[in-house]
C-alpha cells in the first residue's frame, strides 16, 4: 500500500520519541500543577498538534489514520476541523467517547478478566497505584514510564498471544497518560459532536480484539458517511498481524474517497 499512497507517522507528544516536556513537579500546588499538565499535554494541544502537522506538510487536506486512542484523538480533532480532512479510517478507537463508560471498568477490567486467578491480585495492586492521584504529583516522568510499561505483560498475558508489537526502543507515555485522564474530567460524552462530520470514515475492528465490536461501531454509527469492517482472527493490532486484510479494506476505501 505505500507504494500506491504515503503515509506521514508521528509519536504524540508526550510518548515515544516526541517531545516530553513535562518531567516532574515541585509545587506542591494541586491545582496549578493539573493546569500546567493539561495545558503541556492535554487533549487540546494533542488535537493541536495534529493541526500542526498538517500546516507543516502544507496539506489543505488530510487523510487520518488513528489506531486506538489515536482513534479517539483523530475524530475529536476531525469533529474540530472537519475542513481539513479528506477521510478518516479509525482502528479500534478507544472506548472513550462517554465517560463513566456504559462498560464498567473499561480496558482495566476487560483486562482483569481474561488474566488467570493467581495473577489478578497483582494486577489490582498494580491498577490502585496507576489510578493514586492523590500522591501523583511526587512521581517523575521516568517514574510514570516504568510504571505505563507493566501495563504490557498484563495485556499480554490477556491476550493470551503475541499480538502486540515491538517496542523498538521506544518508551510508552509518562505524564502523558495522566493528562489525559486531567482532561478528559470523570464526567463527559462527545458523541454528538461526531454527528455532524459529513467526511467518509471507515471503521475497522478485529473480530478477536479484546475490546469489544460495539465499541468501535459506536464511531461509525455515529459517523453519518461511515462504513465498518471486520478483520477475522485479527486482535486490537490488525495492521501489524494481518497486514494484507488490513491493506485491503483500507486501500479499498482509499481508492474510492480519493
């Protein structure tokens, strides 16, 4: 397929090899220390980026490609700037639309679920002190990396195969991931701000994903130019394990938004 298209990858900022620029805290100041995380690496400047990117490759539109919270990212920032976008192809978009989520526990507990009994005490050690936000502004960049990164072997171990891709030296998000739930508040739903995106979008979703199909019909349901796809035995990572199916639904939707 990029033969035929070029593709433009990013890291959002935050994570992987982008830009971190929040490391640690020392005020002791809640309030001013939440504002300061929110304004370096909440949801506004993350959608900001991409708009960003847009200006620098001096495209007046783009095709979005987001995969997971990617996906999420990608409608917010299409529902913002629906001029700007040609088509968007979403992977798995992350249950985030409506928070509290009408699956309780989300992503975590769909995880607790599928790991065996002897792990899960573990796991919900693990999960209290990702979610200690009373405390969190003592941690480090480095200290919240270490700990975003444990969250692998038990998705894995979920799972139950090795559909996960390579790290390749690149380290997930530190405060990243914290901003995000700053952001987002416990209370919020921007599913009407997707209905009124006339763009085509195509939803895919892998039929062996842990996260479930309705989850990511929800997007293009709500989506009123929107098709959906289903990528047999493919887990939350279709591109990567089933590359050629994953070439296919999207060069086939390519083909005809272009």
């Amino acid at each position: 397929m990029e033969d035929e298209f070029r593709f433009n990858y990013y890291d959002q900022r935050g994570s992987g090899d982008s830009t971190r620029p929040v490391k640690g805290f020392e005020s002791n100041n809640y309030y001013d220390n939440v504002s300061k995380l929110d304004q370096a690496l909440g949801i506004s400047a993350q959608i900001a980026d991409i708009e960003r990117i847009r200006q620098i490759l001096d495209e007046e539109k783009l095709v979005l490609i987001g995969h997971s919270f990617g996906g999420f990212l990608a409608s917010l920032y299409t529902s913002e700037f629906p001029e700007n976008v040609e088509a968007l192809v979403l992977i798995a978009p992350a249950d985030m639309l409506v928070m509290p989520q009408e699956n309780e526990g989300g992503l975590f507990e769909m995880v607790r679920q599928n790991l065996p009994d002897g792990l899960q005490n573990e796991y919900d050690q693990y999960i209290q002190e990702c979610l200690n936000f009373q405390d969190i502004f003592s941690k480090t960049e480095a200290d919240l990396v270490v700990l975003n990164e444990k969250f692998r072997k038990y998705y894995l171990t979920a799972v139950g195969d090795n559909s996960l891709p390579e790290k390749n030296g690149a380290e997930p998000g530190g405060w990243m991931v914290h901003a995000m739930y700053f952001s987002m508040g416990t209370r919020h739903d921007y599913r009407q701000v997707l209905k009124g995106v006339d763009e085509p979008v195509l939803g895919i979703h892998g039929t062996n994903d842990l996260q479930p199909e309705k989850t990511s019909r929800v997007y293009a349901e709500l989506f009123p130019n929107a098709q959906f796809r289903t990528i047999e035995n493919a887990g939350h990572f279709p591109f990567y394990t089933h590359p050629r199916e994953f070439a296919e639904a999207a060069g086939q939707f390519f083909v005809r938004v272009r």
